[in-house]
C-alpha cells in the first residue's frame, strides 16, 4: 500500500522549498512571502527502495492572526488523521513562534511518526540554534536541513522511510479488481457508493486494509465482483470543520494508490473545476485506470445528444493528451445508467491487462511507421525495426527498437500510442511506450 507523508509549517519556513528538493521538481512556487503556495502541491518519491507520496500543506489565506491561527490548526489536524508521518518544518534563522507551539501542541497529541526540520541551517554554526526547538516539547530531535542547498536532506528522506509502519496489510484477493470513486466534495462519491452498495448490506465485506484504516468493500452482486476503495460514504466523515478542498485530495491520494481503477466522479451542473484536474493528474501519476461518470444529469435542462457531445468533446480538451476513456453520464438519485460504470470500469480493469502478440503488433505497427516514419533529426534518420510488449507490467508497456532512440520526440510517441489505440481496445489504460537502442 501507499504511504503519505504530509509537510506542515506556519508559511515562509520553507515547505514549498523542501517539497521541491525532496520530489526533483519545481513544482511548488518559492518567494520569500508569506503564504505564496495557494494551490496544494503533490509529489511521488522513491528513496530506498520504497514509494512514496508526499503533499505541500499550503494554500493558508492571510485575515487576522486568529484566522490565519485557526487555519493551521485545521491543515495540520487534517495531515494527522490521513498522513502515515508528518514533517513539521520550522526556521532556524527565526525560531520558536506563537504559530509554532499552536502547530506543536495538535502534533503532540498524536501516535503519528513527526519529524521536526529546522530548515535553513545553511551553516554548521546555525546547527547550535536548532537546540532551541526542543521547547516545543515533540520528543523529536531536530533535524538540521538547508531545503536550498539539499543539507541533510538524504537523512531526512531515511528517517522518513524508516518511520512507515512495518504492519502487514491484511490480505485480499489479489484477482478481483479495486475500484475507488473519488471527486471533488458535493459531485455525488457518497450517492454512487451508496447506490453501489444498496441496501443489502449483508453481501458487503469490510476488511481493514493499512494502518491508516483504509477499507475494502466487497462487492458481489449482479455478476459483478470487486473491492470498493477507501471511498467517500464508506468512512464517517471526520467532525472537524474541513478544508473541503484539501480534505477530498489528501483523501483520494490513498485511495487512487490502493485502486486499480478510478471512476472520476464530475458534476454536470458545474462542469470541470482545477479540483477535477488535480484528481486527474494524481491518477494520471499513479497509472491507475480510468471512468470519467458525470453526475446529476437529471438536473440538466437540455438533455440532447448534442449538449452530451459538448460535454464529452470539453472533457476530453481538458484532460488531453490522455482522451481515450469512458464518459459516462448519469443520475445517481433516478439510478440512471449505474451499472454501465461497473461495466465500463471492469472493462478497464480488464484493458490493463491487455496482451498483444508480437507478430500481430510488427505487422499492424511497423506499416504505419514506414509510411509516417518519425521525422529526420539534423539529417539524420530515424528507423523503428522491432516492437515487443513488456511482461510483467502493471499496464500495457511497450518497446520500441530504433538505430537513433534519442531523437524520437513525444509528439511521435503520442502519435504511436494514439494508433496503437486505434487498432486495439485500450480505453481507460495508460500506456507506456519506450524507445530503445536496437
């Protein structure tokens, strides 16, 4: 299973700085103002072996010191309950703040591995003034770490690493599928879970799955069989007044992880929102399966097959390059179409599996390429000769053997994979294509 590590700091201490060191990105942006990360920032890391997933608290909005007090206490209670370890950044250069010991004294309450970075020791003689955070009373020793210059950062990552639980999760049936239905608040997750489910409540297994409580749902019903995911409806809401925004997406990070196919769960009466396309891009990330379901179509005026068209071509534009899924349409309260997103999402399930011969993929791939070959580079040209799929793979992987691979740009391995779903039943898959030396 996943592991969610979660970076929580009052701002200007450098959490954007240490999410964009620890992930090799630029993903978050720095500036020395005060609550410059709007936008929660997620990230995959793999260090020692072991995967990882890591979130960027930010996003705090500046009123009063009281307001601005209360949102941290919200963000870092929600890093509490979903995180497997927390990160607690503080500043060496300012030292112990009032926003400090408010951060401090939820974190003390929790059996939640933290870590406390005293960021910004540039220089050996700052590591002495790190000692001054051992008053915040976290049983923890300060880790001395320079997010700009990557000081202390591979200890960091060790010790982040070392703190996952060694639990075992229980275990299920690997040959069933996992779906999760995730979306952003109010799209409709808890009706479609409940619709799913029904009120025959005894044909429903729950089993503990990891030691943040994820849970499976056994599903059994109407020829259909699989585990629904740490979904919306299936756990009690947590009674802290929530970021919405924050508390969906840390939420579906464990559940897209656990999942083998997501049904993306979009609100006909709003359409797509930034929240869609960072549950998209997480799942996109992760290499899961997808179902695009478009809710509460009931609530549409002009239900035509033209506005359906619309709809479907404006979701496709915006979760381009990646278009080839199932959209599917429905109406949660009037069952409408309920059972196609079962059927569709099997169908992917099924689809990530998909093995082609290789004497089938040569002769329908290497026609193609000979008549659209990939486009000459400083004169020199490119020649495909072989292809073979991958064994073993979790999704569909493919390798491509050419005399000169470094010159094969992504737009032509787009235009490759974009054939290659043409001629073979692929939907709801990513797919992976590499080019090699031959």
């Amino acid at each position: 299973m996943g592991n969610l590590v979660a970076i929580v700091g009052r701002p200007n201490v450098g959490k954007s700085t240490l999410f964009n060191r620890l992930t090799k990105t630029r993903q978050a942006i720095v500036s020395s103002e005060a609550g410059t990360t709007r936008d929660r920032q997620y990230g995959k890391i793999e260090w020692g072996g072991r995967e990882f997933s890591i979130v960027d608290t930010g996003g705090w909005v500046i009123n009063s010191d009281d307001i601005f007090e209360e949102e941290i206490r919200k963000q870092v209670v929600l890093a509490v309950e979903e995180a497997d370890v927390i990160v607690f950044v503080v500043d060496v250069l300012t030292g112990v703040t009032d926003l400090d010991l408010a951060v401090s004294s939820v974190l003390r309450d929790t059996k939640k591995p933290v870590l406390l970075v005293s960021n910004k020791t540039d220089t050996h003689d700052l590591r002495y003034d790190s000692a001054e955070f051992y008053k915040l009373g976290l049983n923890a020793d300060p880790m001395c770490v320079s997010a700009v210059t990557g000081t202390g950062t591979g200890d960091l990552l060790d010790s982040i690493v070392g703190s996952f639980s060694k639990e075992s999760a229980e275990i299920i049936d690997e040959d069933v599928p996992r779906f999760a239905v995730v979306g952003r608040p109010n799209a409709g997750k808890s009706s479609i879970v409940n619709a799913f489910i029904g009120e025959e409540r005894n044909i429903v297994t729950d089993i503990a799955g990891t030691t943040r409580d994820s849970i499976y749902t056994r599903y059994n019903k109407f020829n259909f069989d699989f585990y629904l995911v740490d979904t919306a409806g299936i756990r009690k809401k947590n009674k802290v007044n929530e970021d919405l925004e924050y508390y969906s997406v840390i939420r579906s990070i464990g559940a897209i992880e656990n999942s083998d196919v997501c049904i993306l769960m979009l609100d006909a009466t709003r359409g797509i929102e930034s929240q869609d396309l960072n549950i998209f891009s997480l799942i996109q990330r992760n290499n899961k399966g997808l179902v695009v379901v478009v809710n509460k179509w009931d609530l549409v005026e002009d239900k035509t097959a033209k506005l359906m068209n619309h709809f479907t071509s404006v979701v496709k534009e915006r979760f381009a390059p990646f278009n080839d899924f199932p959209i599917i349409f429905t109406s949660v309260i009037t069952k409408q179409r309920i059972l196609k997103v079962l059927e569709s999402a099997r169908e992917v399930f099924k689809n990530r599996s998909t093995r082609i011969p290789t004497a089938q993929l040569n002769h329908e791939m290497l026609s193609l390429i000979e008549a659209y070959p990939p486009p000459a580079n400083k004169g020199k040209y490119i020649k495909i000769k072989y292809i073979t799929q991958l064994p073993n793979t979790s999704i569909p992987s493919f390798v491509f053997f050419a005399n000169l691979p470094q010159y094969v740009r992504e737009p032509y391995k787009r235009f490759l994979e974009n054939k290659m779903r043409e001629k073979w039943d692929l939907s709801g898959t990513p797919i992976k294509l590499y080019i090699r030396q031959k």
